[in-house]
C-alpha cells in the first residue's frame, strides 16, 4: 500500500510539473508579441525595399527587429491576402521567405 500511495505522489507531481511548463511556454508565446520592437527610420525602409523586392508584390503589414529567426523580420500581405515572412539579416539580405500561418483570410 505504500509504494502504491508513493508511486502517485510521484505521478501527481510529474502532471503538476507538465502543467506548470505547459504554462509557462503559453506565457511566453503571447508574451512574445508584446516584446516585439518594430523596425524604424531608415532601417525601416530598406528592409521594406528588400521584402518587396523578394515577394514582388505586395504591402508590408509588420516589422520586427530581433525576431528569433533573422535580425529582421518584415511581413508582407500580398495582393491575395496570403501573408510572408520574410527574414533579412543586418545588412538587409533575405535570409529566407515562408508563408505566415496567421494570414488575414485565414488560408492557414
């Protein structure tokens, strides 16, 4: 009896830990938003350059310094609503393009 009432102790904190890290990786994601710095001044407007030049159409609808893929992160909602994330690096080079899956039509 005993090391059956341990061994669910030891479950009971093992859930009560899943939970808690659970939390604390929810928390950080939205937090994430909020610590978003957005480009400005004239790096702003090269790293728009440099999206555009990428995506070839389009509107850029969001910036980010610091993202946590490239130095910069601009956001282009293209003339059909679909969304790219384009990452550049400290001298404006595209790094990489993917779609975002947060598009405004909601096309995941």
């Amino acid at each position: 009896m005993k090391r059956r009432t341990i061994i669910i102790a030891v479950a009971g904190v093992g859930v009560a830990a899943a939970a808690a890290v659970g939390s604390v990786v929810a928390a950080d994601a939205i937090d994430d938003d909020a610590n978003q710095q957005p480009i400005t001044g004239d790096a702003l407007t090269k790293a728009s350059a440099a999206a555009l030049a990428y995506t070839g159409e389009g509107r850029v609808t969001e910036t980010e310094v610091g993202d946590e893929d490239s130095y910069y992160e601009v956001e282009v909602t293209l003339n059909d609503g679909h969304q790219i994330d384009v990452q550049l690096d400290e001298q404006f080079n595209v790094v990489k393009g993917m779609p975002d899956n947060e598009s405004e039509s909601g096309d995941d």
